[in-house]
C-alpha cells in the first residue's frame, strides 16, 4: 500500500490524534447526511476540513473538503460519495513525519 507522506509542525503532535479521529468521525456523518439528503451538514463539514486541513500539515485534507463541499453545494450525490472514498483511502494511507 502506498503511503501519503504528510509533514506536520512537530509542535502539533499532541492534536493529531484527535484531529484525524475527527475526520473518521466526519465520513460517519457525512454518510448518514448523503442518506438524509442533508447537504448543508456535508457542505459545513467539507468546509471545515478545507480550511482546518493545511493548517495540520494535511493539504490532501484541505483539497478533499474543497471538492466535498462544492459537490454538497451542488447536491451531487455522486460526487460526494466518491469523496469519501477519496477521504478514506487517504486516512489510511497517511504517514505523518513531524518536522
């Protein structure tokens, strides 16, 4: 499995745990809104993961959400469940090196 390297300012160590268990969380939600038909809670949730991402060091992240959330504001279904397999596969595949 090909990893993505992601460079994390080693001063954020401690928050990166929860940052990424968050963004687990995020696809549950995510999911459960797709199903709702409740495209503003996936455009806040894209929203925030395109602007928060970056600023962890995960730009894949920001550029995830960014998609995410104009497929939510363009409420294309189609979209938005290929970004979550886009978020999944990267939340497996992240390998953080703090710099």
């Amino acid at each position: 499995m090909e990893k993505i390297v992601a460079s994390v300012d080693a001063d954020l160590a401690d928050l990166i745990p929860g940052y990424l268990a968050n963004r687990i969380n995020d696809l549950a939600v995510i999911c459960n809104s797709l199903g709702a038909e409740d495209y503003d809670t996936i455009r806040r949730l894209a929203h925030r993961m395109k602007g928060s991402g970056g600023g962890y060091g995960f730009d894949g992240i920001t550029s995830i959400g960014a998609a995410m959330e104009q497929a939510a504001v363009q409420k294309n279904s189609g979209e938005i469940k290929r970004q979550v397999q886009v978020l999944e596969d990267y939340l497996d595949k992240v390998e953080i090196t703090y710099v």
